[in-house]
C-alpha cells in the first residue's frame, strides 16, 4: 500500500504540468484552425473566379481546392485536352460552350461563393486523370460541398451534348443553383438569310421576263428532297441538343463517327445517314427510270442493274449502322 502511494506522489508533479498546459490551450483550436483554412480556399477561389471565370487548375490545386477537405462550395470541373496535339475538336467547342456559361455565371446579380467553375487540362493534370480512372475527354463532374460525387455528378454528354443551357440545367438538378445563359451577340444566322433572300430576290429579277423555272417540276423535287434528307438524318436533333462532330479516344487516338447508342448521335453520324438515304434514292429512281423509260432496252437493263446495286448495297450498310446501334437486332442484309 505504501508502495502505491509513493508512486502517486513520485507522479503528481507530471499530472500537475498535464494539468495546466490543458487549461492554457486555447478552447475550440481546431475548429478554429480549420475555419482559417477554410476561410482561406474560399478567399482564394473568389480571387481567381474575379480574374477568369473558368479556373485553370493542375493536380495539386485539383486535390488542395477540390478534393481535399474543408469546403463549403460545389465545384464544375472540366476535363479535358486542349492543346493543339491532342486534336479534340470536340473539347474545343465543349470549352466554348462552358465559357459562355461560366460568364453567365460570373457576371450574374446571383454570383456567389458557393459555386466555381474549374478546367482540369490532360498535358496540365494527367495525375488526376489517372487518380479518377478517366479515360475520356471532355467530361463534366460535379464535386458537392459535402460528401463524394455520386453516378448523377457526372453529365451525360453522350446522350444530351454540351449546351451551355442544358449544362445549366444540369447544375441546377445538382446543387439549386440557376443560371440564366447569356450568349454574346451573333448575327451570322441574319447574314446568312439575308444574303440568301438577296440572292433569291436577284435571281428573280435578272429572270422576271421568263419565270417558267418556278414551274419546273424536278427542281422542286430535288428542293423537297434536301429537306426531307436533312430531317430524316437527325439535322433538327443535332440543332437542339448540340452533339459533338465526332468522338476521339484520348488513350489509342480512335475516331468514332457513329455513336454506339441508340439514344445519341454525333453530327457526322447524321452526315452518313443524309448520303446513304441519297444513295437508296438515287437507285430507286434508276429502277423508276428503267420501268417506265421507252428507250433501248441495254440502256434500261444496265440503268436498272446500277439502281438495284446502290439500292442494295448502301441499305445494307444502312441497316448495318442500325444494328450497331439498336443492341440485339436480329436482321442484317450483307454487311454486318
């Protein structure tokens, strides 16, 4: 017993000194240490956002101000490739598209600290390329204030495109922020019909002593016929949701010009399907022409061999690009 409290007495000048530099420290150090931080990345973000509206970032800004904790605010980033050597058209009119939306964010009454828009370039952060196992560009992420991304984080650009008002609409799903896109003035569309309707309007009077060319049945099929090509092959799709000309792998440089689902196009897609469609026309009317022509029969024999030849085969390759498509279709015709 004597032996214990020895020990106690031996010991109680250390708990003494325990003591006393607990009641010293100041109360709450920690979470004070963690506001100054905080305070810190808040004050850092707006500085950059005032001088641009997209913030470049690298690996270490990407972990320090996006990754890492404490944050307060939701961060758009864009991952991308932009310099020449890559070759991504696609992620140079998606970088359009999202500049224009970070300016109206920027320059709107509602610009506050609780969202920021940042680009993570490849040849500039391909650490955090690798770290987020993301093999494609562009790609649009949502990080929250609180907690990891989720599957919804991340935009589905295949299947919507990369419109500033559906990138808005997007971020407005994810984090209550509305954004009203304001696109700088262009007047190319005006131009364009007005030199049209000048050209049309000349043409008219250079002609006004012999407009029997309006009456002229076959122009008025090839006109009737562009249109019915242009909607037919996705052209009023690709106005709408804005899809990018072609897809380029960033990893084996491969580009694909059809998309591989059935809920999505690119624009070269719609290119293909516009020539294929003329192609199966073109041979439909050859047959025509060879049914119902009176000339020698060689001609019409060859011209109904040729017609039935680009009937077959670009339906083929059309029915072929369907399948590719459409996953599980049974039928093919040729090509598969």
């Amino acid at each position: 017993m004597a032996s214990v409290w020895t020990k106690f007495f031996v010991h109680l000048p250390v708990l003494c000194v325990f003591f006393l530099l607990l009641l010293c420290l100041p109360p709450g150090g920690g979470q004070k240490k963690k506001e100054n931080l905080l305070s810190e990345k808040v004050d850092q973000m707006m500085e950059w956002s005032s001088r641009r509206s997209v913030v470049r970032m690298n690996g270490d800004k990407f972990r320090r101000f996006v990754k890492a904790p404490p944050r307060n605010y939701s961060v758009i980033v864009m991952f991308t490739a932009l310099q020449p050597q890559r070759q991504c058209s696609v992620c140079r009119q998606a970088n359009e598209e999202y500049q224009v939306l970070a300016n109206s964010w920027r320059y709107s009454s509602a610009f506050s600290n609780k969202l920021f828009f940042t680009v993570v370039d490849y040849d500039e952060g391909a650490d955090v390329f690798q770290q987020l196992n993301m093999n494609s560009a562009p790609t649009f992420m949502h990080f929250p204030a609180k907690g990891k991304p989720k599957r919804a984080d991340t935009f589905d650009l295949q299947r919507i495109g990369f419109a500033s008002e559906q990138l808005a609409k997007w971020i407005a799903d994810r984090t209550d922020v509305q954004i009203r896109v304001f696109r700088p003035p262009n007047y190319s569309g005006t131009i364009a019909l007005a030199l049209l309707v000048s050209l049309v309007g000349g043409l008219l009077y250079l002609r006004r002593n012999n407009l029997e060319f309006i009456y002229n049945k076959t122009g008025w099929a090839m006109a009737a016929l562009c249109v019915v090509f242009a909607m037919t092959s996705g052209q009023m799709w690709n106005h709408i949701r804005g899809p990018p000309y072609a897809h380029k792998n960033p990893q084996n440089g491969q580009v694909s010009y059809i998309h591989g689902s059935s809920q999505a196009q690119f624009v070269a897609e719609s290119h293909i399907i516009l020539l294929l469609n003329a192609a199966i026309t073109m041979g439909m009317v050859l047959l025509n022409e060879a049914a119902t022509s009176k000339g020698d029969v060689g001609k019409r024999r060859i011209i109904c061999l040729v017609g039935l030849g680009l009937v077959v085969f670009f339906f083929s390759f059309l029915l072929s690009i369907f399948r590719s498509k459409y996953h599980g279709y049974p039928y093919s015709f040729l090509i598969k």
